[in-house]
C-alpha cells in the first residue's frame, strides 16, 4: 500500500487548487480521512475520483448550458407580458 497524499498533492495531480480538494474531501466526493486540520487522500481513491471524472465528462451535458436556458426562460417571461 502507497503513503496517502497530502491535499497540496492531490490538486497537483487533479490540475487544481487546495481548496478545491478540500471541498471535494469535505463533501464526499473524494474519500479521505482527516487527522486535526490535515486531510489523507488514498492514492486508489484518487484514481477512482478521476476515472470517475474522465467518464462522466466524456458522456457530455445532459442539458443545454445555464445561461442558454435562462435566457430562454427570460425571453418567454418578457413575451408573455407583453
């Protein structure tokens, strides 16, 4: 078994920010044990986040984007006044 990863760690493998990790940590999305203020990331549960990742991304949007959509909403509520 491989040492756990330190928060610093894992952004630098996943490309983003301490903080961002520590959401992902804090909501469950990514597995880790915290020990006082300090956060161990299994190195397996990592590659099992990120293949996670990898396939839904790759499935695409499941709808159209935000702004689309309420811009959409938007211009039906404009219309309906009128």
């Amino acid at each position: 078994m491989s040492d756990p990863l330190t928060i610093s760690q894992a952004a630098a493998e996943l490309g983003v920010g301490p903080s961002r990790v520590q959401q992902l940590c804090r909501s469950g999305a990514l597995p880790a044990r915290k020990f006082g203020r300090d956060w161990q990331i299994q190195v397996a549960n990592l590659q099992r986040y990120t293949s996670g990742v990898r396939t839904a991304a790759s499935e695409g949007p499941k709808i159209g984007r935000p702004c689309e959509l309420i811009r959409r909403a938007a211009s039906k509520n404009s219309s309906a006044t009128r």
